[in-house]
C-alpha cells in the first residue's frame, strides 16, 4: 500500500475520529462537564490579569498585532487577530496554576484549547455549540497524544506546550469543519512546532506562560494554515522522524485511537482546588484530611514526608527556596505549610503567606518528598496522596487519599465551580461580580448561544 | 556558589562573548565574507516569491498581523511589524535551497539570522555595521550551538528550525545592545521554543518555510520579550531538563565556547552551488568532476555509487520517488541526474528537467547511496564527495572531491556571488536587474549604510 492512501496509522485514525464525530456522539454529561470546564478557564484566565509575565506578552502583542480585529484578549478587554488573543488568552490561563489538569496525560488541555478555539471562533461568527463540539475534539486528542508520548516525554519537557500545541491546532480545525485529512495536516505543522522545557523551572524564570501562549497560537496557526493548504507531515507522532523519534523513550501508540468514541477523556479532567502545582495537590489532601482526623495543629508537626511519584520529584525538585509566589505553587514544602497553617492553599493564601510568613516557611524546611513506589506504579492513571507526619511528641501518623479533591470521582459541584469563578474573577479585580455571573449564567447555557463573542465590554 | 551568580556555565560564556564583542574585534575578511552572506541571502529571499508554501504564509500574515509597519517583506514589497516580516523572510529565504549551510553544525543560518536581525533593525533605526555585528553574533551563537547539538539531534530535528531559533534571538538580542545577562534570558526564551522535526520530508510536505519562518519570527519574539523583563531558563542549553537533555544523545558542552574571540565560524559557512540539499553537493561535485576528467556522458552511465555519511541518508533516504521541485531538491539521483545530463543542478535545471526529463529520470534510477566510513568520520567538519560510476562498456571510474565548490577553501568569488543574486533575483522576477545591481552595491557597502530599510520599493 502506498503511504498516501494508507489511512491505517494511528494519527490517521484519531483523524478520522475527530473529523467523524458530532455533538450528538457526545453523552449529555460529558457535554455539561465541558461547560463546566469552560467556565473554569475564563474564569482562570480572567485571573491572569495583571501578572508580570502576561504583560510583557501584551506589550509584544501591542508592537507585533494589530491594535484591532475579531478576537477579545481578556485580560485588558481588547479586541486584535485571533492568533494574538489566542496567545494573550493562553499565557493568562495557566498563571494562577488554576486550571484544570488531564492525570493520566499530565497535559493541562483548558489553557491551550480554549484560548485558541474562542479566538478562532470569535472571528468565524460561529456558536457555542461550535466552539463545545470543537473543544471536546481538542480535549480528546491533546490527552490521547500526551498519554502517547509518555512518561520519559514528560521528564523533560512541558507537555502543555508541546502537547498543547497539538491540542489547540486539532480544536480549531475541527472548529473550522475540516476533514480528516485536514486535521491530519494541521496536527503535522503543529506538531512541528511542539516546544516547551521545563528547564525554566530552576530558574523561576516566565516560560510556563510562554508555552501556554505559544501552544494556543501555534495551534491555531497550525490549523489556519492547514485549511490554506500548507502541508504537514502525516505520521507526526509515530513516524521515524516525528515528535516521540525525537522526544520519548517510551511512546504508546495504542494510546492515540484508545476507546475513540466509547471513552470520553475530557471527562476524566481534574479541576484544581489548590492553587498550586497540581504534583502538590495528593499530598496536601492527604496532609489536610490527617490533621483534620487527628485534630492536630501545625505546632504539632515535626516533619512530614510526602510519598510521591517520580514526576512530583522531577517538576518539584528543583524548587527549594522559592523566590516568588509562582515559584512557591511548586514548592511541596509551601504547599504542605500553607494547608497546615492556614488549612487551605488557594489563591488568597499564596498571595498572604506563601513567602513571608514564618510558620509557613518553617513548616516548609520540616517536608520531604520521598519516592513512593506503589503511588509511581498508579501514576499517571491515578495520583494517590499520601504523608507520614511525625509530631512534636513523637507520634508517627499516616494520611491517605484516594482520589484527591478536582478528580472525577470526587469533582468540584457547580457551587464550588461558581464559587471558585467567583473568587478568580475577584483576584486581580479582573472582572466584577455581575460581570463574573453574567458569565457563569452564559456558560451553563453555553449549547444555545448564537454567538460566543464579548465576554467582557471593550475597554473605552 | 550559587546558582544566581554562577556565570562559568557554558551558556553564560558564549553570551558574555556576544555582549562584549564590537565590529573592531572581527577580523576584516570575517566582516567581508559576512557581506556575502548577507547579499547570498537577499537574493535568496528574493526568489522564494510565488511559491506555494510562502503564499500561504503571506496569507496567514495579512489575516493575523497589521497591514503596515516598519519591516519590509521582500517576496510581496510591503510592510508590516517585524515578527511577520521575519516569518516571511524566513520562509522564503530557504524554498529555492539556494542560502548558506555551516557544514560543521549542519545549520542554514542565514535564513533565519538575517531575516530576523534586518526585521528588528528597520523597526529601531540601525545601521549596516549594527546589522552586520548582530548577524556575525547570531552566526558565532548558531553555529556553535549547532555543533554543541551534535550529530544525534540532526537524526531528527531539522536543526535550522531548532537552533535556528536561538540563532535568531541571539542576533536580535546583539542588535538591541543587550548585556550578556539580556542574551542569556533571551536564549532562554527561545531554546523552549525551539522545534522542527525531519519527518515532513516522507510527505514532501511544507514544513521546512515553517520551520525557518518560526524559527526567525520567534527567535526575534525571545529578544524582543527578553528586553522587556520576560525571563527564560539559564542554562537552557546544558541544563538537567534543557534542549541537550532532551533533544540530543551526544551534546558537546565544550563546543558552546569553541574558540570565541579567535576562531570566527561565520567565515567557515558555505554557499550552495547547486540548488538541492547540501547533503547531495560533495557527490554532485565528484560527479561533474569525474565526467569531465573522463570525457563520458550519461548515456555511458550504467551506475553511481554515491558514497555518503550517515545524515546524507538520514535526509535524503526517505525521498525515492520525488513528486514536487522542492522535493526533488532531497533525492539524490535526481541531482545527479541533473549533473550528468545537463552538466548543472541550479535553479534552472531543476524548473526544466528535474521531474518530467526521462533521461533524468533514467539516471536517478542508477544511483545508490552507500554510507562510507571515512566520509561518515570526517562528517561534519569535512563534506568528502566520492562516487564510484560502472559504465555501459564495463569500467569503474572513481570520482572524488575533497572541498565541495561553495566551501570557504573553494568558495564564490564576488562575480560568482553577483551572478547568483542576479539569478535568484530573476528567477521568479522578484526583482529587477536594476533592482538587483543596486541591492548588491548597497551590499558591498553595508558597512557604510545608515539605514538597512527599503531593499525595494513598497508595492503600489
């Protein structure tokens, strides 16, 4: 068989799935877990506003973009090319390390599908149900290419920026109604461009919003070009040159095509109740649920040791002494301090006590990680938390959760999502409360609006 | 030490170089033969006009960035903002294959170094000698990063898309005057960047324009976020979760500080004499040579060995059956086809004769690649070209030449280098002879230039 006419690989055949698929293939609860999910990433990115990294992207877009077009950046309430917004949209998304999070992809699809499919369809004219049908599509490739790639992919690089850049570029072209072969060469070019290290972290330096940004960009480029006819290679993921050649030791193919049609990944997203690294988010369960049980105060903890797997090793390790609040939301040590002294480890509490407060920081020098084997052999599937905490009077105290608060089988309600957009939009003043309801009121009917243009008024 | 102010890591040294040198410092032939480079690549960018993969790209940058600017965009003479007048030059300056190639790091730099630095440089006000300086640092910064990269990365990654990214940062970051500090963060930015993988070549698709467009647009993006307080990862390069770590088996720390201040590898770059992939040039040399100094003609060619290293069938392995110009560029046979029935393979050859000559195709059915030890060891300092052809009357010729024509110990005299760009500029009538003679003189002269803005008129 000829290479061009055999649609047999499995990128073909996620493309084919992708390009097939209608809202109505999709389960209602499925559907109403996607809103749910919308509403958890405007609300996130609204919460962007402000944050330093998120302006200087602003100021680039200002000098690089047109100071006009379709596409609402929601961060200053402007409107320019869906390409800019998207980046804008996707660098404020991910900087409160409050949206949603894949567990067994380890991909973070809200920050990257969204910003692209809104500022794609922004300027198409096109729906809610559009934008629904073309986010779940970006949903279910971005976590069926990250679980492809692996383990070993994700030791090294940021999968929401490489990953990412694939999620956004299938979401628009399945906006943009193309086939199978045209969603197959937009994932070649955005696959192409697939970056993102997590070098950065070591640093604390801006990456993290710059691979947020450029994945929801490029995505969108990706599939904008495609739709011009701009080719890309077929075989991106599993070619002998493509992206797991180049980037994993140990990629499944059988990932890309698992249960298309009968299981519905974007449900098995996880919303973030922490406001943190979610690598930190079993372990701060488990620590909160113990002290709870046992009725013990931070005063009491000698130490604690978070059993953890490997990758909470790799994306935490680096961060000893955190410099700056972003820094410190992957910081076990804080994480774990700010839960035992303030009993919660959400945005307000980063922004009081993450740096500057004593008992937190000395809580933080008492936390260990420590390489758990049966939580590594779970993970990515499941993230079990689990602490040791010696006290003062030299007891020795287990915790364990299951399924941490956000997963599937234990999910935020619409309160708790309504309460957390609420909180979100009030973060940085970047929405009032009557905006942030209008909002949430929009989203919970987000399959019958005509148009998914002005969230926010224009900026005069 | 700490890590804040530990500044012995390689990336740190390469960038302290590259803040610190001045125009005095390089030698004067280095600054010459970077005027060559410059005019090689003009006219190259000149000539990507009309085609498929650049019109397409045009057309994504009319519909995402602003309609005017300060940066010119050669293929369509108008102007818009610097980041889309980078990705249009970048896209163009490498489709007709006809731009620079360092053989030791394998990396085409003038197509991304120039577009980017001469996008940058219209936008702020520079002059020639500014130019100039920043395009031999970006040179100095890509070529070593290329060769630190190693021989593992180019097996994959297309390295011009790769490190061609902080080529282009590294250059724009000189023209901005940035301190060595400045480099470091804008090299940061764009090594988590950096993408472009080999396997669009199965598909003869068009990700190669992609991949030096986004590689000179984005690495333009690093410098100019950089200077604006936007941080990246340090050792970005070396680093435990940086480009080396995750993109390369055999990195090379020590080439990252190679000889700066007194080896100059801008001077060691190549230009194309034949207009396919450099990696068909040795054999095509050896070939021409061998046929003169036997006196036979293709019809007396019953078999070509093409002996070859190892990336040499990396990239050209893949295309047996060219169907498009541009593919045909990477098929060996082709190119020796072209050299053996019309005595060159340029720009012409290949419009005429490359896809539909039947004696062509003969011949490209003779060839054979055969990887050879010697060749492969001294790959990629030197690109040996030796061919072994059998003739219809039964003898076996050897053929061989050590210095390709186009390397700097046979390189284009300026006539040679004039006619070129005299080529390129009419080969799609991208410009005019006029248009041409007066682009060189302002070339010869760029030392001198005030202004580096309006290399053509703005189209009316």
């Amino acid at each position: 068989m000829s290479q061009a006419t055999d649609h047999t690989y499995p990128t073909r055949q996620l493309c084919e799935f992708l390009a097939r698929f209608t809202l109505a293939d999709v389960p209602a609860d499925v559907v109403e877990r996607t809103k749910d999910l919308f509403l958890d990433w405007i609300a996130s990115a609204i919460a962007g506003k402000d944050a330093p990294a998120v302006r200087k992207l602003q100021e680039f877009a200002a000098a690089m973009g047109p100071q006009q077009g379709p596409a609402e950046v929601l961060v200053d309430r402007r409107r320019t090319s869906p390409y800019f917004a998207a980046l804008i949209n996707g660098a404020s998304s991910h900087v409160v390390e409050q949206d949603d999070v894949h567990n067994g992809s380890v991909l973070h699809p809200a920050a990257v599908v969204f910003p692209a499919v809104i500022a794609a369809a922004q300027a198409e004219g096109k729906s809610g149900a559009e934008v629904l049908l073309a986010s779940i599509a970006g949903y279910e490739a971005g976590i069926r290419i990250g679980e492809f790639m692996g383990r070993s992919h994700y030791r090294v690089f940021h999968t929401t920026g490489t990953v990412g850049t694939l999620a956004a570029a299938a979401a628009v072209a399945k906006l943009y109604g193309m086939d199978a072969e045209g969603i197959n060469q937009a994932l070649g070019s955005a696959g192409t461009q697939a970056a993102g290290l997590w070098e950065f972290l070591r640093d604390a330096a801006d990456s993290k919003q710059l691979h947020t940004a450029k994945a929801a960009a490029d995505g969108l480029m990706s599939a904008w070009i495609a739709r011009a006819g701009f080719t890309g290679a077929k075989r991106i993921l599993e070619g002998p040159q493509g992206m797991a050649a180049g980037m994993s030791s140990d990629a499944n193919p059988a990932a890309l095509t698992d249960g298309l049609g009968k299981r519905w990944a974007t449900a098995e997203t996880s919303f973030k109740f922490f406001a943190s690294c979610r690598h930190t988010h079993p372990a701060a369960d488990a620590l909160k649920d113990l002290m709870l049980r046992e009725k013990i105060s931070a005063d009491q903890i000698a130490s604690v040791t978070a059993h953890v797997h490997q990758g909470a090793i790799d994306v935490l390790g680096p961060v000893t002494d955190p410099k700056t609040i972003h820094q410190a939301k992957f910081s076990m040590g804080t994480v774990l301090g700010l839960v035992a002294v303030h009993a919660h480890a959400g945005l307000g509490e980063f922004e009081d006590h993450a740096l500057q407060d004593a008992k937190v920081a000395a809580l933080r020098d008492k936390v260990e990680m420590e390489l758990d084997d049966e939580i590594n052999a779970a993970y990515p599937r499941q993230w079990i938390g689990r602490v040791t905490v010696r006290t003062t009077d030299g007891r020795t105290l287990a915790g364990r959760v299951d399924v941490p608060k956000g997963d599937p089988g234990n999910t935020l309600s619409r309160p708790e999502l309504e309460a957390k957009a609420l909180q979100l939009g009030a973060f940085r003043h970047g929405a009032s409360e009557a905006e942030m309801r209008a909002i949430i009121a929009r989203v919970w009917a987000l399959e019958k609006q005509a148009s998914v243009n002005d969230w926010l008024p224009v900026a005069k």
